[in-house]
C-alpha cells in the first residue's frame, strides 16, 4: 500500500469512526419505537463510487456486510480483497448479460427486477449445481425510472419464479422517490410489506428480508418492516454527482 493509499484509508476510517456509531444509533432507535427486537435490521454499508480505502476502512470498522452498484466495481474490490472478506450486496441495476458475473461476486443479488433475470440466473446456478440467493426488486413507487416488478401484479408474477429450482429468494426490495415526503415513502415501503405477507400466506417460497431504506428514510423503512437499509452517504460522505443514483445513498 502507497502512502497516498494509506493516508486514504486513514481518513476514512477517521470518518467512520464518527458515523458508524450514529447510523448504528439511528437504526436501534428507529427499532425500539418499532417496538421490534433489536437484532432486526442489518446494516449494508454501500461504497459505491467510493475507492477500495473505503472499503478497507469500513471492513476495519466492523462492516462485513458491503454494496455496490455496479458490476465493474464489484469485480475490481473482490479481485483486491478477495470473495471471502466480506458478504458481497449486488444492489444496482443488473444487466442479463452481467449475470454471469454477478452470480460469481455477490453472496446476495438485490435488484432481480424480471422474469428473465430471475430465470437466467436460476438456469446457470442450476448448471452449476449450486444456488444463487436473491432479492425480488418491486417497484412500489411506479416512477417510470425505476426497474422492478410492478406493484399490483408483484404477487402472481413472484409465485412462479419461486419455485425455479437454482433460486432461493429471500425476500424482496425496493426503492422509495428519493426526497420524498413521509406519507409516500410510507405508502412505498409499506406496499413492499403487503406484497410481502400476500406471498407468503399463499406459500410461497420467499424468505423474510424486506431490503429497504437509505441514509434519508431509514427510519420510515424500519418502522414499515424492514430487515436490511443500505447506507452510504451517512457512512462515508458524498459521491460524484455521476454516481449520486442508484439503490444505496
């Protein structure tokens, strides 16, 4: 490591020594007056656009739960630190073509968004005699801008690809309208709750994370369900406007 590198690293887990106990405080607050138990939620700390010191930092500050947002970046941190050093998140959107890719570098792929995704990379875990676990994208906003499955068809468009073999689901996400006020991101995520329980009392083979919730909403999110937010901003300062969108902030 140069001295550039190290300095960088040193800076971020300066910062994060600060803002880890923070957003760990905001989150067990936001469960206690869920009245839910206190080991509800997980914490994925996003490094999107951010370089591989963050990620160091954040893995010397306790984080083993990491996003990223795209293919690339993913490739190049687990190519430096290794498949085994953290619980990769695949939380952006995801290309068929990538699929390959990402069912080799995420532990868990938050952003399967339609049929032909799921089945694609059903098909290739299956081939490969293994299983690829997944998130169910649902798009609870109907913002045209945001992939997913849609909203009032999410139920009888999930209960099929549950039963792909290759395929283990567990759960779903969504994302809100960023900067939204209170009662439509309520609406959001609670209709990512209600799409939840409806698969599930029809039995379908859907596990219980609800992957919802950022560094602006978390607290909504928490309240209305939520089992995993995805925290980036909070943790290690703002991106490049290039980067700003996507399934982390």
């Amino acid at each position: 490591m140069s001295t550039n590198d190290a300095t960088m690293t040193t800076t971020y887990s300066a910062r994060l020594a600060e803002a880890l106990p923070r957003v760990r405080d905001r989150i067990a607050d936001a469960v206690h007056a869920a009245g839910r138990d206190g080991g509800a939620v997980r914490l994925v700390a996003v490094t999107k656009a951010h370089p591989l010191e963050a990620v160091e930092a954040a893995l010397g500050a306790g984080l083993s739960d990491l996003g990223e947002n795209r293919i690339e970046e993913l490739e190049g941190k687990v190519g430096a630190l290794g498949r085994g050093a953290a619980t990769w998140h695949m939380i952006g959107h995801l290309q068929s073509r990538k699929a390959r890719q990402a069912l080799e570098l995420a532990d868990l792929i938050h952003s399967v968004d339609s049929a032909k995704l799921a089945t694609r990379l059903a098909r290739m875990a299956e081939e490969d005699g293994r299983v690829v676990h997944v998130l169910a994208q649902v798009n609870t906003s109907g913002e045209a801008a945001k992939s997913g499955f849609e909203l009032a068809r999410a139920v009888d468009d999930l209960l099929p690809l549950a039963e792909l073999p290759g395929l283990e689901i567990d759960g779903l996400m969504t994302m809100a309208p960023f900067g939204a006020e209170e009662l439509i991101l309520t609406r959001a995520f609670g209709g990512l709750r209600e799409v939840h329980e409806r698969l599930r009392a029809q039995g379908a083979r859907i596990g219980q994370e609800l992957s919802m919730g950022m560094t602006n909403d978390l607290e909504i999110a928490i309240r209305e369900g939520s089992t995993m937010v995805r925290i980036g901003t909070a943790l290690f300062g703002p991106r490049a406007q290039k980067a700003f969108s996507g399934a982390g902030q």
